[in-house]
C-alpha cells in the first residue's frame, strides 16, 4: 500500500473537517469508527484483506475465524450480475393506464436511445439504458397509476445520480406518450437486476472443536438456519447477523450502507413473506454447505468512495478493480459473518465469546484506562457480571487485578 493509504488508515491523514464539510451540511466535525481488517478471505482463489467499520465487537474476529474454516474447502466462490439500476416513474392522472401502458412500450427502442444521451459518459464506458418496464397498479390509496421502470447499468458506479437525472429527463416524453402526468421519479433500492451471491462448502472434519463433533455442529447450524427461514422474528435477527459484516465493509469503503440494508429487507420479503437471505444444507460429502444473495449496488469511483481518504486506501487494501468485485468479496463478508453467528447460537451460545470482547467496552465506559481495561474485563468475564456498576466497583476497590471473588453468579 502507498504512504498515504496508510497514514489514511491509521487517522494521521483521514478525512478532515474542511473535506467534511464539502460532504454534508453544517459539518461541524467528523466521527471515528474502529477499523479492524477481515484475515483468511479466498474469493474466486483470490487472497483477499477485508477492512471493517464496526463498532461492535467479536464481528471482525467471527468473519476473520468462518473464512479460515471456509479455506478447507477452497474459500468463497461469488458471482454478481450487472450492474443494472431501475429509476422508478409514478404516472397520474390517466384516462386509460392500460392504454398508456401499451404506448409506453410501443415507443421502448425510442425512450432507451433518449436515455443514452443523457450519460454519454456511462455510455461511452459500455453501461446505459437496458430495458424498459411499465406495470398498472390498480389498488393503491389514490386510484391506479402506471409505473414505469427504466433499467440502466451504471458500471462501476452505485448509478443514483445517473438513474434519477434519466428519469428527470425522461418524464416530459411519458407525459407526452401517456396524457398523464409524471408524479415521482427516483431510483429503487430494491436493486434485484444488481445481485451478488456467494457460496462456500466446508468440510464436517472442519467444524468439530472441543466437545462438539463436526456433525453435531453441522446439524445445529442448519437447524438454527431453518428457524429463520420459518419465522419473521428470527429472521430479522439471522439477517442482521449478515449485515453485521456487509454493512462494516460498505461503510469502509465509503459506500451508501442505507441503500444496501434497505434493499437487503426487501429483497427477503420479495417471495411476500419475510424469511432468511442465506440458505444452508448437507452437501453430498456430508459438508455443510452454504449460499447468501442479496442486491448489492456499490461505487468504485464516485460519491464518499473517492471523497474520503480512508475509503480509497480500503478500496487499495482489497485490491479490487470493480464494483461487481467488490460486491462478490462483500457477499461472501456476509455469508461468512452469518456462519460466525449460526455456529455460536448452535454450541455455546452467543455470549460466550461475544461478552468478553463487550466487558472491555463496560469497562472503558467504567473509566478503566490502559492496563486496566483487559483486568477488568477480565474479573467480569470470570464472575459472569459483565456490567458498568460492576465495573465502577472493580476500579474503585482495592485491586482490580485480584481473582474473582466467591459469589453467586448473575
């Protein structure tokens, strides 16, 4: 990596308050987050280092360990589509929407070759207008509507900017064509012309440790799995699990984690019943063997990407030359963060591990500095009170490097 990636890494050189306040309104300074680095990656038989945002404990450490078990049967193998957008156009005020509709499509080759001229840029790189949709819905609050989408691949942009100018562009000739009148128009964060999936198989030999065999562990992931697939309310959690890793990276690499996690929910619920993004089975090996997709609409060149320092020294550290690659590094983030979780909800529980990455967080709030911090952490991890009064208790006493005194646990 450069000197400057480095320094930008390290916040000697991040992003500055002056380069903040070109980025958002009324900057009055910038916020920090841990930066940690994903170990072990292999993504299409390329070794990669994954940089993390993420504030929250035993995330990084949990991709960092599933991706070394996920080695033994050869890493990750992702694949992403095109990187295709769709700008979304509400059509009022319609005499006759089918009517409209039909002339929408009559006039399709026209309305691509518009769009075109728009971003000759976009165009210019192999991207541009791909299709045009029109759909009636017929049931909303205000009466029918005809909605047209435009579907535009954006390269290795994320394509807001471009999308939303077409379809600004655009409404004056649906007006035309249709006699109605253009309402809304605004890009989707549902981006299911953009996916990115991944997929790993990992040997049962692999995944016993301790008492567990590799069978039992296997086993119990697929049934911890296949509650999320039954039920809303695990699954809420199970996917969140997976944003845990996404979201680190995209926010990394200064991409748009809002429009990935709102797309994310929605594609879950795409079948109208919201359920698991990731799927997990027995291979024929008798490994486990596991899947994740999810839309996935990144930037390798425009917006915060480029902006902020930090984010194109991540972009360096992975050594990606697009945005597809980037979301296929991303997805198998997120498939490995998913196993991380399934696999300690399946054997020892999430807290086990996860607590005591947390009990040095309570005590830092606590006041705890320095070595303090891991003896404290320590004595509340080892009395089972992992807890800021706990804490204030530990630095106020006489030494918070004494052993765990004999009470009931909590």
């Amino acid at each position: 990596m450069t000197l400057e990636a480095l320094a930008a890494l390290s916040g000697a050189a991040g992003l500055t308050p002056g380069q903040a306040d070109h980025m958002v309104e009324n900057a009055v300074g910038v916020f920090g987050l841990p930066l940690g680095v994903a170990m072990n990656f292999v993504v299409n038989g390329r070794e990669v280092l994954v940089p993390m945002a993420i504030e929250e404990p035993s995330v990084v450490a949990g991709a960092s360990f599933m991706a070394k078990l996920a080695r033994a049967g050869g890493g990750f193998q992702a694949t992403s589509s095109e990187p295709q957008m769709i700008a979304q156009l509400q059509v009022l005020d319609l005499k006759d929407p089918d009517e409209a509709r039909r002339r929408v499509l009559d006039h399709q080759a026209e309305i691509l070759a518009e769009v075109d001229q728009v971003d000759p840029v976009i165009a210019g790189l192999g991207g541009g207008a791909r299709d045009l949709e029109a759909r009636v819905l017929r049931e909303t609050a205000i009466g029918p509507m005809l909605i047209v989408h435009l579907i535009v691949d954006v390269r290795d942009a994320m394509g807001a900017n471009a999308v939303n100018t077409a379809a600004e562009r655009l409404a004056p000739r649906l007006e035309q064509l249709t006699g109605g009148r253009v309402h809304l128009r605004i890009l989707s964060n549902l981006a299911d012309r953009r996916l990115a999936s991944a997929r790993c198989r990992i040997p049962v030999s692999t995944l016993a440790f301790g008492d567990y065999s590799g069978e039992r562990v296997r086993d119990g992931i697929i049934e911890a799995w296949a509650f999320a697939e039954a039920d809303p309310y695990r699954a809420a959690t199970h996917n969140k699990g997976i944003l845990n890793g996404v979201d680190a990276v995209v926010i990394a690499t200064g991409n748009d984690w809002r429009a990935i996690e709102a797309g994310a929910h929605a594609y879950a619920a795409r079948s109208g019943r919201y359920t698991s993004l990731s799927r997990w089975s027995t291979g024929s090996d008798g490994g486990l063997e596991g899947e994740l997709e999810m839309p996935m609409a990144l930037s390798t060149v425009g917006g915060a990407t480029r902006v902020h320092p930090a984010a194109r020294a991540a972009l360096e550290l992975m050594g990606v030359r697009s945005a597809r690659e980037l979301a296929e590094v991303i997805v198998s983030v997120g498939l490995a963060q998913n196993l991380a979780a399934l696999r300690a909800l399946a054997t020892e529980g999430i807290q086990r591990g996860h607590m005591g990455l947390h009990a040095r967080q309570v005590a830092i709030a606590a006041g705890a500095t320095g070595e303090m911090v891991e003896r404290v952490a320590q004595r509340m991890v080892e009395e089972g009170l992992v807890r800021i009064d706990r804490a204030r208790e530990l630095l106020e006493g006489p030494s918070a490097a004494a052993g765990p005194r004999s009470e009931t646990k909590a």
